[in-house]
C-alpha cells in the first residue's frame, strides 16, 4: 500500500511509525460495523479513490483528510 521509503532510506523512523499507525488503525476500522456507513458515504467521493482534482485547495484536501482520520481508531501518541 505504501510506495517508497518506509523510513529506511532516509533514516527516518517517525515516517515508518505513521504508515505502521496508519496501516493497523485503517485494518481495525475495516472491521467495526459502527463506522460502515460513513465509510460507504466517504468511499462513494471521488476524492477518496484517488481522483486528481487540481480545482479544490490545499485546505479542502487536508479537511478530507482530517474527516478520514476522525473514523480511525489512532493511538493517543507515539513515542517522540
């Protein structure tokens, strides 16, 4: 699912922490029938199946974002 550096190439570990969080938390949200059908509404936007739509701000993508991530499950923090 993730292209690229995992972090070890850059010597990054924060950016392998983020996809691992990322990863589990979307696996876990897979499967809890309280968020089905946000996710079907979300899912039925193109802008979630990975349409380039270069019309809409820098805003607009990241309050897309933030909505996704509001549905996951994330850890509090992580180590810094």
């Amino acid at each position: 699912m993730w292209a690229g550096d995992a972090g070890e190439l850059t010597g990054n570990p924060a950016l392998w922490q983020v996809r691992a969080e990322l990863s589990a938390a979307m696996m876990l949200a897979g499967t809890d029938p309280a968020i089905y059908r946000e996710l079907d509404r979300l899912m039925a936007d193109p802008d979630l199946l990975g349409y380039d739509d270069q019309t809409r701000s820098e805003t607009v993508w990241l309050e897309k974002l933030a909505e996704f991530l509001a549905l996951l499950p994330l850890s509090e923090g992580g180590p810094a």
